[in-house]
C-alpha cells in the first residue's frame, strides 16, 4: 500500500480499541508477542531478544529485582522499570533466591540491565499498539 505524503503507511484493516488493547497486553506480558500476532516477525523477534537478553543478563549478574513495597521513591520507579519486562519480572522474582549482588559492580550493572529490559519491552509495546492502531508502519 502506497503511502501519500503526511501520512503513515498501514499494514492493512485499521484494528478497532479492543483488539489494540489486546495486542498492547500481550507484548508486555510476552516481549514480541504484540509484533508477533501483528506478522511483524523480525520487529517480534528483535524485541523477544532484547529484553529476554537485558534480563537474563541483569539476573545472571545477581541484579535487584525491586518489589512493590519500597519506601523510597527510585525504588518505586525501579519496580515500574522492572514490571515492564512483563514475564521476565515475574520469572526473576520466583528464582531470585539469593537476593541481589550490590556489594560487587557486576551486581549493580545487574540492576540496571533488568531496568533497561523493562524500557525496551515498554518500547515494544508502545510501538505494537501504534502498529494495531494503524498509526505506525
């Protein structure tokens, strides 16, 4: 499909709120899932590795998973960075047994791996929600 000068091209039928909605949920739960059931598959792919990636990195490096109970206000937005990993957090809270690392650099660098996985999949999500709302290419 062709597009015309000021517009965006469209992968086709516009999705109606519900369906976006859908997609929106399913590639924060599952980083790529949303670019996936969209056929966006090197979009679903480069998005699963990167933040599958960033996390596994940041747990293999013993990095703070931070809870929803934090006093401190950078702990809360730690967790809304951790959170938006969507199953990777979960996963890093059930095999997060030792706790983290943050006497040593490596555990540190662990945190912010983590973090950033959860930027990345938020990314992710804001663009496979563009795309079902035919709002992005």
């Amino acid at each position: 499909m062709m597009a015309t000068e000021g517009s965006l091209p469209t992968s086709g039928v516009k999705q109606n709120s519900a369906n976006s909605a859908f997609i929106a949920m399913a590639a924060w739960i599952v980083p790529g899932l949303g670019h996936l059931l969209l056929r966006r598959w090197a979009r679903a792919l480069g998005f699963f590795l990167a933040s599958a990636g960033l996390a596994l990195t940041g747990l293999a490096l013993r990095g703070e998973v931070f809870s929803s109970h934090s006093n401190d206000p950078f702990g809360a937005l730690g967790f809304l960075a951790d959170l938006g990993s969507g199953i990777f957090y979960f996963v890093a809270r059930i095999f997060e047994t030792a706790g983290p690392d943050i006497s040593h650099a490596s555990g540190d660098w662990g945190t912010r791996f983590i973090a950033a996985s959860g930027i990345v999949n938020l990314l992710g999500v804001i663009d496979a929600f563009g795309i079902a709302r035919g709002r992005r290419g």
